[in-house]
C-alpha cells in the first residue's frame, strides 16, 4: 500500500497521502459532483464527520488504506463521468 498513484504511460505521479490541499479537493469534487454525500462519504471512508469537516477544512489527512480508498473512489467517480465504459481492478503498492 502505498499513497501514490503512478501512470507509466502517461508520466504522471501523484500522491494523495500528504499534507496539503490535495485530500480536499478530492473529498470537495466528490461531495459537489458525484452522487455522495456526507454520511455516505464516511461510511465508505470509514471515518466520522467531523474528521471528513476537518479534512475539508486542510487541518486532517488520511493516511495508508483510507488515503487509498478516498483516490480510489475519485478515480471511479471520474472513469465512470468522463469515460462512461469504466473499470478498475484496485492496484495500490
């Protein structure tokens, strides 16, 4: 498990399991444009509200399985919106 996501053919490394503003742009996009909402997000996240507020806010960040399960799920929100014909098989090293 690692908190990296790596696309070899397309060059492009990002990690989403540090501080910063990364984290809640995720949890932002899925809250604003996906079918999620707050209780669903930390179900599926396995974290309360108020870590999820706080992960909003840039004062709390996942680390190790829930970071992974938050990138995968924008990556599944954002196959499934922009590509319609979408799977993945979860990867994470």
């Amino acid at each position: 498990m690692g908190c990296i996501i790596d696309f070899t053919d397309a060059l492009l490394k990002f990690e989403f399991c540090s501080q910063g503003d990364k984290q809640k742009i995720l949890v932002d996009v899925l809250l604003k444009y996906s079918e999620m909402g707050i209780t669903d997000l930390t179900l599926a996240l396995g974290i309360s509200s108020k870590k999820l507020h706080d992960i909003r806010k840039g004062k709390y960040f996942l680390v190790g399985e829930q970071a992974d399960d938050l990138a995968q799920l924008f990556l599944i929100f954002f196959g499934r919106t922009f590509f319609r014909k979408f799977s993945m098989i979860r990867n994470f090293y």
